[in-house]
C-alpha cells in the first residue's frame, strides 16, 4: 500500500488477497480450521504508515491456495492467496513527517 501504484476502480468488486503468515503459528493453524469449516471469514489489513486510514477489507474470504514459488523466496513463511466477492480498499491519509 505504500509503493508508487496508481489507484484503480474495481467494478466487480472481487479480489485475491496473499499474505505470508509464520509457518507453525496459531494463525496458520486457525485459518486451516476455517478453510475446513467452509465457512466465510473476514480478512483486514490496516497500513500503519498511514495512522491506520489505509485499509484492505475481504468480509468473506475464501483459501484458494498455497502458491508453492512463494515458500521457496520465504523460509519459514506460509503464504495463503484468498478470494473474496468484495474487497474495499482504501489508500488512506499520508501522515506528516
């Protein structure tokens, strides 16, 4: 969210969502029971750079997938793709410094 993209509509609303998480985590532990559950969970992720206005919001995420060419870049990092049927993003307020 801080690099130097460009903002982009998204008209259908869906998006993926790939994060790394800690491999032997608790996380990595919860989402596994909830992709077995089959039940929907919401993912949000706030940019800190930002005082927190910078935010990506999947209200019902969907685990998709491992992509194994990840795991070899990151050791000891398990990186999960979700999808999800809404995704909100906001960019968020640049603070002074």
């Amino acid at each position: 969210m801080t690099g130097k993209g460009v903002g982009v509509s998204n008209f259908n609303q869906h998006g993926i969502i790939e994060m790394g998480i800690l491999s032997g985590s608790v996380s990595c532990a919860a989402i596994q029971v909830m992709s077995a559950s089959g039940i929907p969970f919401p993912i949000v992720i706030t940019d800190m750079t930002t005082g927190g206005t910078g935010t990506v919001i999947g209200p019902a995420c969907h685990l998709v997938g491992e992509p194994g060419w990840e795991r070899r870049g990151f050791p000891g990092i398990n990186v999960y793709t979700f999808a999800t049927p809404r995704m909100q993003i906001s960019q968020g307020l640049r603070l002074a410094q």
